[in-house]
C-alpha cells in the first residue's frame, strides 16, 4: 500500500538574474528533538529538463524517517542556463539553508554546520564536478 506524500513547505531560495524566483520543497522530520543535518537534492534531468517535483519520493520518506530535513530544489537549465549558473544556483541554496531556513523553520530546528548536497544522475553531477 503506498503511502500520501509528505507535505513540503514551498520556499523561493533565490531569484534569477532575469527576476524569476527559484523554488525548493522543504520536508521536515515529523518530531524533532534536536537540530536536524539537511540533505540539498538535485533532482536527475539531464540538467536540461524538469523540476523538482520529478525527484524520486523516496528521498522524501527517507530522509525526514532519519532525521533530516530535505531540500528539493530547482535550478536553472541548459542551455539557457551555462553550468555556471546551476553552479550558482547550488551554492545559492546552501547558502539559504544555513542563513535563512533556519529563521522560517526555527533555530532550533536545522543544524546548519551539517549539511550533504546530492542527487540523481546528472542532477549530482555539479556536486561531483564543483
């Protein structure tokens, strides 16, 4: 029997050069007794096509089961976007999470000195290169 999927807080980390913002679905562990280490994932696309919301669910049962929060995100696609920008758009994100993700979820609630940044096929592949 497949379970609902967890509800996710929907943030904008970044906006773009051109103004449009860049989203990312937030998932929280259900209790938390202590700060949580947050994963950042890439969903796979080739980094030429689709969304976050095509990254695999198991991340999203997995990691909050564990403890962690999960970050899923978008970012910029080629060939609009150079590798640059996706590069731009991780480190971005990381930035967010340690800076600002704390304020929206509380203090208490991430730990941002622990943070892993993975994903699926080439949606890690800035990650292996960086």
């Amino acid at each position: 029997m497949s379970r609902p999927h967890p509800s996710p807080q929907t943030f904008a980390y970044k906006t773009d050069p051109s103004g449009q913002q860049v989203f990312c679905d937030v998932y929280i562990p259900a209790d938390i007794d202590k700060p949580c280490p947050v994963i950042i994932w890439m969903h796979y696309s080739g980094l030429v096509f689709d969304n976050r919301h095509a990254a695999g669910t198991h991340m999203f049962y997995s990691g909050p089961k564990r403890g962690y929060i999960v970050v899923n995100i978008d970012y910029r696609l080629a060939p609009q976007a150079k590798m640059d920008d996706i590069y731009s758009d991780v480190e971005d994100c990381a930035i967010w999470v340690r800076t600002v993700l704390p304020e929206k979820l509380g203090q208490n609630v991430v730990e941002t000195s622990q943070l892993i940044i993975g994903g699926g096929s080439c949606g890690k592949f800035p990650i292996e290169t960086s």
